[in-house]
C-alpha cells in the first residue's frame, strides 16, 4: 500500500493505493469501512457544531424547509472543510451563527422547528 495526497477542487485528500496484480485484477475491499457522519443533534431540534472551527458558510435561511441529511452550514476546522447535514426533518425558525464566526463543539448553529 501506498499512501499519496491528491487534489480535487482546491481539496486535499490523503487516499491509499494498492498495486493489483494483473492475473487478480481487482482489490479486496475492507471487511468494514468506517465512515463518519457530520450530523449532529441532542434529540431537540438543534442543529449543533460537531467540531470547533470557523463558519464558512451558511446554506439556509430562516424560514426554509429542512430535510433529514441535507447541508446547512459548512465549517472549516484544520483546513478541511465540513459539511453540517441536519439530523431531522423542520423549518427554520432560527439561524444562530453568522459566517465568520468562531464556534465551539456542540454550539447551537441553528435552531429547527
């Protein structure tokens, strides 16, 4: 295995590469493949900060419809940029963070109704 970095759209990723013998012809998947979500909530319908960082963007307004997985912030924490996916179905009754704003894990970013 070979680990390379890779850039994609102004990102950076770190991917592992595996030589494939050509009689094989394929790679052995991972028997289990660990994959982290971003969304976060309380059980209240508080959409909170996963990780400390700064807001990059908010993608929704007050007053919008929100679905269960769908992007509505983006902060960047060690110069990688993390989407923030809803964890329920509402609509926007209140937008806490502003972009720009430093945030601490578990702050409310905005508030669903």
């Amino acid at each position: 295995m070979k680990v390379y970095k890779v850039k994609v759209n102004g990102k950076v990723y770190e991917v592992e590469v595996e030589a494939v013998d050509e009689v094989k012809g394929g790679i052995e998947a991972p028997a289990q493949v660990k994959k982290e979500e971003v969304v976060v909530s309380q059980g209240s319908n508080d959409i909170l900060a996963p990780i400390a960082g700064k807001v990059l963007s908010v993608k929704v307004n007050v007053g919008d419809t929100v679905k269960k997985g769908q992007t509505v912030a983006i902060i960047e924490a060690m110069k990688l940029e993390n989407e923030i996916q809803s964890a329920f179905d509402g609509k926007v009754k209140q937008i806490v963070v502003s972009v720009g704003d430093d945030v601490r894990n578990k702050d409310v970013l905005i508030v669903l109704e």
